[in-house]
C-alpha cells in the first residue's frame, strides 16, 4: 500500500509540474503579456519599459522560475485590469464555488446510487427504466438551457426560488440541481453495472448460502464492492464541477471562481486566469489521488496490481 501511495503521488506531482508549465505558457502563447498590460494605445517605449518592469524581457526559464516559485508561495501577482492581488481576489469567490461544487457532486450521488442499486436489483423492471429514462434526460438536456428553464419555472412563473446571488441556502438550490444532474447519468450507469456484476458473482451467492440478509449481504458485500469506481468517478466528477461551473455560476450570477475565471477571460487578465486554471487542476489532481488511494483501502488488490 505504502509503495502503490508514493508511485501515485510522484505521478502526480509530474502532472502538476507539467501543467504548471502550460499554465505558464499562457501568459506567451494568447499575445504579448506587455502590450496587455500597457494598452493597444501604448508607445513602444511605454511598452518596453512594461516589459522590463514585469521581467518578459528575461530568459523564459528565468520567468518560469520565479512565477512557479511565487505560485508555491501562494503569489499570483496582482490583477492587471483589477489592479488588486489576485490571491485576494481568489480567496473571496473560492468558497461558494467550493459550496456548489460540493452540493452538486452531492446531490448526484444521493440520486444516483439509490437508483443505480435499485435498478441493478431489479433489472428490466419499471425502477430500471425510469433509471434509464432519467439517464437519458441527463445526456440529452444541455446544462445552461436546464438551468434557464427553472429559472423561467421556479424562479419567475412560481416565484418559489431566487434566481440570482449566493446569499442564502436557497440562492444554492437551482444552481445545484443544474450542476449535480449533469453528473448523474454517469455515477449511475456505473453504479447499476457494477452491482449487476457484484450480485451475480460468488461470493454473493455464498453468503446468501450461510444465511445473511438480505440487507447484509446488500450493503455489506455488494454495495461496497461495487462503489469502489463510483468513488473514483465522483471525484473526478467533483474537480469537474469545480473548473466547469462557469455556465453556472454565470446564469445564476453566483460571483465564484466560475464567474471570476469567465470575467478574466473577457478582459485578457492572464495573472487571473494563470492563478485560477493552476488552483482547478492542482484540485483535479489532488481529487484524483486521493481517489485512487480511498479505492486502494478499500480494494487492497489494486495495490499490488
């Protein structure tokens, strides 16, 4: 187990530092970060001297270096439309995108496997097909015009939910109906396949042999066994949420990363969009480990594959 945890995190640490250096890159592939900061109506002096007081006229290793070692140091520079420090920025938005991502992901699961285990227990039968039915739903419906049409629905024709800001729990409901049953489909499909294969092996066939309940031999056995790339998938799903609600967090003026990462973009503020595409695959990433780590403990035979 020890060897499997450190194989998986020098792997990601690779995948950090490789996105580090794309994320980097950014700042030199979308334009000239200098004539950015100074303006289209800039001088090519006032321009040179942009360039000489942020550091682009060094060598590009030599700017890599000191903006990773600034990152580590939880320094992402200041905000070039802003004019404010970008960590500031971040810190003051990234909790309700956390809040959402959190509900989301969720509220995906609570749908998901209940149904998924329901439908596996009884395959071909009306709980299977409404399963399928809201399967289907979740791929075919696209998540912006869900959200605009309970919005038009619960927001403005029953005036039921507010449809814009983050001040209270109910700002938090439509966004997270929106975002979480995106995911659904999937965590469920997964989750009936998997129970589909763990209720005809075995083992299973075994214990309901010596006599266990049925709820035993459910919850015990079967379910968690057949969770184990449930966890996988939801926290990947999870790091999804995350750096894709922009839509989201737009629609329903949310002001979280989201909307910071879609304002940035519209402005050409790369420090933002630097700080902000570093933070959501640092996240991703961590997820992902932590995932594989939480499946190795709870299967001890991927460990040693």
């Amino acid at each position: 187990m020890i060897a499997y945890a450190l194989k998986r995190i020098f792997v990601a640490f690779l995948i950090l530092l490789v996105v580090s250096g794309l994320t980097f890159s950014l700042s030199h592939l979308s334009a000239d970060p200098a004539l950015t900061i100074a303006g289209e109506q800039a001088s090519d002096e006032d321009i040179e001297a942009v360039r000489k007081l942020y550091g682009f006229d060094r060598p590009i290793v030599e700017q890599y270096g000191n903006w990773l070692g600034r990152a580590l140091q939880w320094d992402f520079g200041d905000s070039f439309h802003y004019k404010a420090p970008v960590v500031e920025m971040i810190s003051g938005r990234i909790g309700t995108t956390m809040t959402l991502g959190f509900l989301a992901i969720l509220f995906a699961l609570v749908i998901s496997i209940p149904l998924g285990t329901l439908a596996a227990m009884r395959p071909n039968s009306f709980i299977d097909r409404f399963a399928l039915l809201i399967a289907v739903f979740g791929q075919a419906l696209p998540t912006f015009w869900f959200a605009l049409m309970m919005i038009i629905v619960f927001g403005v024709w029953w005036r039921w939910l507010p449809i814009s800001g983050n001040t209270t729990w109910a700002h938090f409901v439509m966004p997270t109906i929106a975002l979480g049953y995106y995911a659904t489909p999937a965590l469920m499909r997964l989750t009936r396949a998997g129970m589909i294969e763990v209720l005809g092996s075995d083992y299973i066939r075994t214990a309901r042999a010596k006599g266990l309940s049925p709820t035993v031999v459910l919850f015990k056995h079967a379910l968690r066994n057949a969770i184990i790339p449930v966890v996988a998938l939801a926290a990947v799903w999870f790091g999804f949420m995350l750096g894709g609600s922009i839509v989201i967090e737009t629609i329903f003026n949310l002001k979280g990363i989201g909307w910071l990462s879609y304002d940035a973009l519209l402005r050409s503020d790369l420090p933002v969009v630097q700080a902000i595409v570093l933070i959501f695959a640092s996240f991703y990433v961590v997820l992902t480990l932590l995932a594989d780590l939480l499946n190795a403990y709870l299967d001890p035979r991927i460990s040693v594959r």
